[in-house]
C-alpha cells in the first residue's frame, strides 16, 4: 500500500503535467482524459492516504473556485478549454495551501512563454522547423498560445513542496 501510493505520488502528477505540455505544444489540445486522470488519481490518492474529509472538501472547494474562474476566461476566448480543465485539475492536487503559488507561477510562466512566442513569430521560421505542422503552426502570427506548458511548468515547480511530496522526503 505504502508503496503504490509513492509510486503514484512520484509518477501520476508529474506524467500527466509532461504528457499536457507537450500535447499542447504539438497539437494546441490537451485531451480530457489529462484532466480526468488527474482527478481520478487525486481521488484514489486521497483514499490511499486516508485524508480527511474537511481537506478533500478543501481540495475540491479550491478546484471548484478555479473552474469558475477559468470557465470565464474561457467563455471570452482568453483561453482554451484544455486549459481550464487543466488548472482546476492541477488545483485539486494542490488545496487552497499552494494554491496563490500555482497561479503565480503560471501567470509567470504564461507571460514569458507568450513573449518568447511573440518573438519567435517576428523571426524567420527556421529551417529545420519547415514543414513540421506543429512548428509552422506555433510561428504564425494568428497562431494561439500553448499555455498549458505555463501551465504544467508552474505546476511541476509547487508540486515538491506539496503535502503529497513533504510525506515521502521527511
């Protein structure tokens, strides 16, 4: 038991903020099973560890104010809707506890990540890149962002100081 639940914490989180990133850099799409797999992992997690049900409650509030939140900007068009399902998933891992750190780091992240692409579109597509779709795709002016790699970046640097990984290293 001790050790599905560390296999859970060192791997489940992690892969699913790697596999989100580079989905959403090669296709513009992170597929709604990332998020369920997040929250299904969550909950079996929980379970595992037996949290108490004020924290899973906890949890589940700090996810529900951020899919109210995301679901706005997403209805505007500000970002897609992998995006917002990603966020609130990666929220219910973290609680109200790291929850200013996520989003901190994410609008961080996101700014720089915008930035750089910005800067990227003013340059000439270079020539390795020509004619992968997913590159061409990135350097086009009207091209979106691929904010989920903010997203999981931002994630990936709050999730060691999470409860889920203080239990394995202390």
């Amino acid at each position: 038991m001790v050790l599905l639940t560390e296999v859970i914490k060192l791997t489940l989180f992690p892969a699913m903020m790697a596999f989100a990133a580079s989905s959403d850099l090669f296709t513009m799409t992170i597929a709604n099973r990332v998020s369920l797999i997040l929250v299904a992992g969550f909950g079996l997690l929980a379970a595992l560890v037996g949290m108490s049900a004020a924290d899973l409650l906890s949890h589940a509030g700090a996810a529900a104010v951020v899919l109210a939140v995301v679901f706005v900007l997403f209805t505007r068009g500000w970002i897609g809707g992998g995006d917002a399902k990603l966020a609130a998933a990666t929220v219910l891992w973290f609680g109200f506890a790291h929850l200013a750190d996520y989003l901190v780091y994410a609008s961080l992240l996101g700014g720089v990540l915008t930035i750089a692409i910005m800067q990227f579109r003013t340059m000439p597509l270079p020539r390795v890149f020509v004619g992968r779709e997913w590159a061409e795709r990135l350097h086009r002016i009207d091209g979106g962002v691929p904010y989920g790699i903010a997203l999981a970046a931002a994630a990936l640097l709050v999730y060691p100081h999470t409860e889920w990984m203080a239990s394995i290293t202390h």
